[in-house]
C-alpha cells in the first residue's frame, strides 16, 4: 500500500502462506520448502503406517482416511495454539494416574506421540507446514524489528475477511505490524438497520457474533503491547 497510489492496482489479496513467502524473498532469505495440506495428510498416514503397533487408542484404524484426516486436523490445531509436545505428555501422566481415566488417556497418549512424530519428520527433513511458517518468520520479523528499530520493512499491511485467527497467525500478525508503517484490521461486528434492513440485519447477526471473539482476542494482543 502507498499512499501515492491511484485505485487499488497495486494491492495484493494474499493468504498467510504467501505473504510469508513474499516476506522471506523481501528479505533476501532462502525460501523454505513447504508441505502442502495434501502432502502432511500423506506424511501422517505414512506415521500411522510405520508406528501403527505402537498405538493403544488408534490400531485398528491407521488405514481409515477420514481418521488421518481428522487427526491431521487436531495435529494443526495443537500447532497453531503452540501446544508443545511436552506439556501434553504431562497431562497423559496425569491421567494415566487415574485408573477411570484410562481410555482418555490412550487417547491423548496416540495424538501426542504421532505429534511428536510428525514434527520430528519435518525436523529431520527440513521442511515446514504452515503452521511452522508463520512461528518461524514471526521470530525472524521480530528479530529484523530488533536490529532495525527506525525502519520499516512494509509500507501497510491490511487485514480483512476473516471471522477467527489461531494464535500462531495473531503472533504473526502482531509481528507484522510490528515492522509496519501502518497496520489495519477490519472486523465485522454490527451496524445499524432501519426500515427494510431490519430482517437483513437479523439473519446476519450470527456473523458478527463469530466475528467478536476475534475482535477481542485482537484487542487484548495488542493493548499487552
């Protein structure tokens, strides 16, 4: 965004995934290689194939696509809360301990273990999911910010269109506009309605009530900063 522009031809409609990218050619640094969605579901069925036996919730199941599916999906949400490896296996102990607990505690033992394992292929690999992306390039756009404290890297940063951000991507955010000129973010949460607008009014509210929650997750990052 510049504020000499004519129109908006010069804007960009980017997801996280690609103004990371943008932001590691910007900055002259290696681009990662990244899975895409498709291929950590194959990286996680491939885990579930080789450690399967080693599973006490989950055996019988390790060829059902829907499951890997499903556990991909809890995989990324533990990732994207920055859940670490080591505080979940603290809770298993804990319910371990609790004989009536017993199959929970199976449970959360299999999704941490194949967490560990998906994150010690990736590791080992060199490669990044998305969720990895956006904590590594938070980190090294608060480092940038660290040794450039006059500067800015990006003239503007819009935000707009979404109705719920993970933590890992409020972090990334944060981090952005951190070495920003300016930052916006659009938020839908309501408006008046008079006359006809009333029923058009009525039947969106279940949005904006989405929508509010974010706002206040947003709100409380950035008065802490």
């Amino acid at each position: 965004y510049s504020e000499g522009a004519i129109g908006s031809t010069r804007l960009q409609v980017v997801s996280f995934e690609r103004t990371c990218l943008f932001l590691y050619k910007h900055l002259g640094m290696e681009v990662p290689r990244i899975l895409s969605q498709e291929s950590c579901a194959m990286l996680l069925q491939m885990i579930l194939n080789k450690y399967g036996e080693n599973l006490k919730f989950y055996p019988r199941q390790c060829m059902d696509t829907e499951l890997t599916d499903q556990l991909l999906e809890t995989l990324h949400a533990l990732h994207q809360q920055k859940v670490s490896v080591e505080s979940l296996k603290k809770v298993v102990q804990g319910l371990a301990a609790n004989s009536s607990k017993s199959r929970l505690s199976d449970k959360l033992g299999d999704i941490t273990f194949l967490y560990e394992k998906y994150l010690e292929w990736l590791q080992k690999k060199s490669l990044l999911d998305q969720n990895v992306l956006l904590v590594q390039l938070a980190q090294i756009l608060n480092q940038w910010k660290v040794d450039h404290p006059e500067d800015n890297l990006i003239e503007q940063v819009w935000l707009d269109g979404f109705v719920d951000l993970s933590q890992q991507e409020i972090d990334f955010l944060g981090a952005l506009a951190n070495v920003s000129r300016a930052t916006t973010i659009v938020i839908c949460l309501e408006i008046e309605g008079t006359g006809d607008c009333k029923e058009e009014v009525r039947e969106a509210r279940p949005f904006w009530n989405h929508t509010l929650p974010l706002y206040k997750k947003i709100l409380n990052y950035f008065s802490d900063k």
